[in-house]
C-alpha cells in the first residue's frame, strides 16, 4: 500500500471519527437539555401552585379579618392610645382573633402581625407577649406598606426569622390608615410541601448573609440550621425530611466534580439546571434544579435545589461513547462498521422511544414549532388538538399555529404584535407572571396556559411548553374581583383605582398621552344619614354608582375613594372633554329619585394630568375644584 493511499485513509479515519464525536455530542447536548429543562421547569411549576395558594390564603385571611369592624376600630384607637389603653386593645384583638389565627394556622400560615403606622408592632398573634418593637429598619415590607399604603408580599426576612409574607395595608371605615397587616409562612412549608407533597427531593437553602454574625451564634439557628452541600455561602434546614448523612455528607462528595459550576451559577442569581454523576457511574446520575428564590429587592437570598435520579442522561452518554468506540473500530474494518451502524440504529430508536417517554409522562404540552407549523409534539399536544400526529395539525391550522391562541385581553395573541415583531419576541418581551395564552381544546372548551420557550439548535426553531393553569386563573380571577371591586356599589374601589393611576401616569409620562381626573361628592349625604338611616344613605349610593358606572365610557375608569366620595379618571381626554363628560353625568344623578330620600345631586372637582405630578398633587388640585363646587352652591363641576 503506497504512501498516498495510507495518507488517504489516514484522512478518511480521522474524518469519519470526528464527524461521529460532533453529531453524537450534539446528540446528547439537546437531549439532556430537555431533561434538564423539564426537571427546572417541573420545579418552578409545583413552586408557584404552592404561592398561588399561599396568595389565596393570605388574601382570603385579609379579606375576613378587615370585615370584623372592630379590629379596624381597635388598630385606630392604638394609634393614639397610651401604653395602658394599648394592652387593654391588643388583648380585646388577640381574644377576637385567636379562634380564626387556630385555624389559619391549619392552613400552614406561620404569622399573624399587626403593625402601627410607624411600623411599631402591635400584636403578634403567634407571640402576643412580644410586642412594641420598630421594625422600620428590620422589615422593608412593612415600611413599604406603610409608606406606599399598597399591600406587598413576598420573601422577606426579619432579626431572626425569615418567610414568605403577605403584608396588607389598614385602613379604618372612614378610610384612614390606620396600620398593617401580616400574613407569611415559613420557609419549612415550601420544603415539606415539595418533599411531601409533590414528592420532589428539594432543599430549601437561606444565604448566610440574611442574618449578622450574632444572629447566627443564636442556639436556636444553630439547631436549626446546617452548612449546605450545595454551597458554603447556604444553610439547609434538615428537620425530619432530610438526614445529615445523605444530604450533607454524602452529597458534599457527590458534588464535588461540579463544584465550580454550581458556584459561578449561584452568584448570578437565575435559575439554572445540571447534572453530577456518582463516582463516574453512567447507570447514577443525579439532575440538580435550582430555583432562586428573591427578596423585595429582587436580589436572590435563598434557593429551591431539587434531586432526581435519571436514567436518560446516563444511557444518553453511555450510548453516545459506545457510538464512538463503535465508529473507531468501524472506520478500520468494513464488516464491522456495518454491524456498528444497525446496532447503532436500534440503540437511537431506543433512545428516541425513552425520550417519548419522559416528554409523554409530564402533564405538560410541549412541542417544537417556528410558530408557524410544528415539527414535533408529546401526547399531550395531540390530545389537545385531537389529532394523530403534527402532519395532521400543520394540515388543520395551515401551518398558522399563532390562529390557536384567542384574541382575549389579558392572554397573548397574534393582534398584539407589532409590526416585523415575531411571537417568540412577544413572549420574551412580556413579564414571565403574565406569558399567558388561551386556547380552544377538543372540545371548544377556553383554557388558559401559562407559556414558556426555550430556543433549539435548530434556526427558527422553538422548544414550547404548554402548562394548564385554567383553575388558577379562575380562582385569580375570583380573587381579584374580591380585591378590586367596592362590596357595596359593585363598581371599582381604591385599589383598583391606584392601579389604573400609576399605569396611566407611566403612560402619559412615557408617551406624552392626557388624561383627566375628577373627585365627585354626594351633596347633603350626611342629611340622608341622619335623616332617613344608613340602610337608605346605602341605597342612595348604589344608585348613584351604578348610574354613574353606566354613563362613563369604557376606556374611563370609576371608582368609589370612600363614603360618599368617588373618582373618575377620563382617559386620554382634555380638562374641556372632561368637564362636557362630568357635566352630563351631573345631569343624569340629578334625575334621580330615590322612593324615600327623593332628589339626589352631586359635585364634581377636576383637573387635568401636568407633567411630572404625584398622585398626592392631583388629588390636592381635585379636592381645591371640588370644595370650589361646594362653596359655589353644590350640584355643579368645577375645574381646577
């Protein structure tokens, strides 16, 4: 065999081995991607069912305990009251509260606190002999709250203790505030919930830094708490879940191969996914998620980290370094490298049908799509769309998936794109608590998905995952309805309202867009109080509101402030356009008649949006127009 021949093949073996190493490495890349994707995703799915109803029961607690009158009476008189007055009112909260803290507790809520507005604490049901602390410079939540008078929740941590809280804003009947409230649970509920429950191996990790030094000396952090395995700068609750054995010892030498990984990792800050192998086994391989779980600053002080055991990976390397050994001998002996190539064969469409497996036994829906037609999908996906394969959809939606997702506000749809902007840029561009689609199943029936993607290797191409939240948007709904909507009148009230304020500000701030505001009062409404009793003076108000409601345009926002005061926000209309609209709707209250009270007016003040103005300094320009209105005779707008 000449020199040229040898060089030849020489060339030819090197070609065909490193040709196999890339397209196998390849190979392995993506799938263990999807593994590890779905296990981080399966992680941060189970983890928000757990806020959400945490959020739910938080929300629920606030709602029942703002409705008990004298509570919000109690925390109103404590503002004013001496030390004495202040035992006598926490002791009167503690007793009408303590049946209703019993069953909350039922329900895994940790803490039920009661704040001044100075941030001193009132009455800590889970430690009422506690009380009197400033907690400005140790609770950022309260002193959020109590500044801003907007509810806030979150991961939050104290001296010594640290939760996921819930902290409402009080306000008494007359609409003052008056204080806060706090709902929170601890740490240890989301690690027994996902151990327990979803039957997720996870620990829950606190970064050392929450608490000084001395805090961390206390004994009782010291039974508490463990160095991490995962990493020297966490702390690991162990409790009757985990053993200091296998969660600490042993994962610390488990660990140790991608030890700088998890590091580099942690400090960023962003969920990520991996896996280890035990001592260089293929047949043991353990995938890591992590979650990072973040404070009101955005900053991650704590993380979520689940174990799972996968035999995919290891078969995926195991099979990806046979195919090499294979291809080695292969390109030296003809015969050989024919057999290698159908044992090869059989050992892809195993590795293809274990893939199935594992993409088919989540609840998910995934599929792979440049947002036009499809080129893969799980059961789940053909279910949905009661089809037999993804040629049988592409034939069905004419390879126009984006028609599946219905044009309703508040859901991600086609309409919303601008021009030259792609789906898969819409939903990067969108807040991740708000990439939500909806769509008509098999049986025409609207549901609601939460949709995330991950970018493939190949161009165009997306990896999409699909996870009904249809009940959680229900009960999202039910909830917000009961945070938004007045109990009385049924139309908006404050919080709505603050909400639609701060939007439209950025707006106009933003975009140099107009709008008006208009403060609105019964005239009289004392009269009818007094006169004919507050089950009359009720009804004079809902037949205000809901004539009022009736009679603004559906782009304008109307909200009961409190009492008989309610707020207009005309939206992208002048002082003059307002002050024509406010004029009608005076008109319109004035041909009412109540059976008993008779004839009903009202007053209006308003003022138009300037730039750079606080809500503080629009509602002070309403309030002048409005008492301008009131001197001037009532039963007439005036503008400011």
């Amino acid at each position: 065999m000449n020199t040229k021949i040898i060089i030849l093949l020489a060339l030819l073996f090197l070609a065909v081995n490193s040709a196999v190493y890339t397209i196998t490495e390849i190979n392995e890349k993506q799938r263990i991607k999807l593994v590890l994707e779905d296990n981080i995703q399966t992680l941060k799915t189970h983890y928000e069912i757990l806020l959400q109803t945490q959020k739910t029961t938080a929300v629920t607690l606030y709602q029942a305990t703002i409705e008990l009158d004298r509570v919000l009476q109690i925390m109103s008189e404590a503002n004013s009251a001496t030390d004495d007055e202040k035992a006598l009112l926490r002791e009167e909260l503690h007793n009408i509260l303590n049946s209703r803290y019993s069953r909350a507790k039922q329900k895994g809520v940790l803490q039920y606190q009661f704040i001044l507005p100075n941030n001193e604490s009132f009455l800590r049901m889970h430690k009422p002999e506690k009380f009197g602390d400033d907690l400005t410079d140790i609770r950022s939540d309260f002193r959020y709250t109590n500044a801003t008078k907007k509810p806030v929740r979150g991961f939050t941590q104290g001296r010594t203790a640290h939760g996921f809280r819930n902290t409402f804003p009080l306000f008494n009947r007359s609409g003052e505030h008056v204080g806060a409230m706090e709902i929170s649970f601890s740490s240890d509920s989301f690690q027994w919930y996902l151990n327990t429950i979803s039957h997720i191996h996870t620990h829950f990790l606190v970064d050392k830094h929450i608490f000084d030094a001395k805090a961390w000396a206390r004994d009782d952090l010291i039974l508490k708490y463990s160095q991490s395995a995962e990493s020297s700068s966490y702390m690991i609750t162990l409790g009757g879940l985990h053993s200091k054995e296998e969660c600490i010892d042993e994962n610390r030498v488990k660990l140790a191969p991608v030890r700088e990984e998890i590091d580099s990792k942690i400090v960023q800050g962003e969920m990520f996914s991996l896996y280890v192998k035990h001592f260089e086994n293929f047949e043991h391989i353990d995938v890591l998620a992590f979650l990072p779980v973040k404070n009101l600053e955005k900053k991650t002080v704590a993380w979520l980290v689940s174990f799972e055991e996968n035999e995919f990976i290891g078969l995926t390397l195991k099979s990806g370094l046979i195919i090499r050994i294979i291809s080695f001998f292969a390109s030296m002996v003809l015969i050989y490298f024919i057999i290698a190539q159908v044992r090869s064969k059989a050992s892809i469409e195993r590795r293809h049908k274990l893939l199935d497996d594992i993409l088919n036994a989540t609840d998910d829906i995934m599929f792979i799509t440049d947002f036009k037609s499809v080129s893969f999908s799980n059961d789940r996906f053909k279910h949905l769309f009661n089809v037999t394969d993804t040629q049988e959809f592409n034939e069905k939606t004419q390879e126009n998936i984006l028609s599946l997702f219905i044009n309703i506000d508040g859901y991600l749809h086609s309409g919303m794109l601008k021009r030259g902007e792609s789906f898969s840029s819409l939903i990067k561009d969108t807040k991740e608590d708000e990439r939500v689609v909806s769509i008509l199943d098999r049986h025409f029936e609207a549901k609601a998905f939460q949709i995330s993607i991950s970018k493939t290797n190949f161009a165009d191409e997306f990896l999409v995952t699909l996870s009904d939240i249809t009940r959680l948007k229900e009960k999202h709904i039910k909830t917000e309805n009961k945070a938004y909507f007045d109990n009385l009148t049924k139309v908006y009230n404050r919080n709505k309202f603050d909400e639609v304020l701060d939007n439209e500000m950025s707006m106009a701030k933003k975009y140099n867009s107009k709008f008006t505001m208009a403060l609105m009062d019964i005239d009289k409404f004392k009269d009818f109080n007094d006169t004919y009793g507050h089950l009359i003076g009720d009804e004079v108000l809902i037949m205000m509101a809901q004539s009022v409601n009736s009679h603004v345009r559906a782009s304008d926002t109307f909200a009961r402030w409190g009492g008989e005061e309610f707020v207009i926000l005309f939206k992208e209309a002048s002082l003059e356009d307002a002050k024509v609209a406010s004029l009608k709707i005076k008109d319109s209250i004035q041909e009412l008649k109540h059976p008993v009270a008779g004839g009903i007016t009202a007053s209006f003040g308003l003022t138009e949006y300037i730039h750079d103005d606080t809500p503080e300094s629009l509602f002070k320009r309403c309030d002048k127009a409005l008492y301008l209105a009131k001197e001037n005779g009532r039963n007439r707008v005036e503008t400011l």
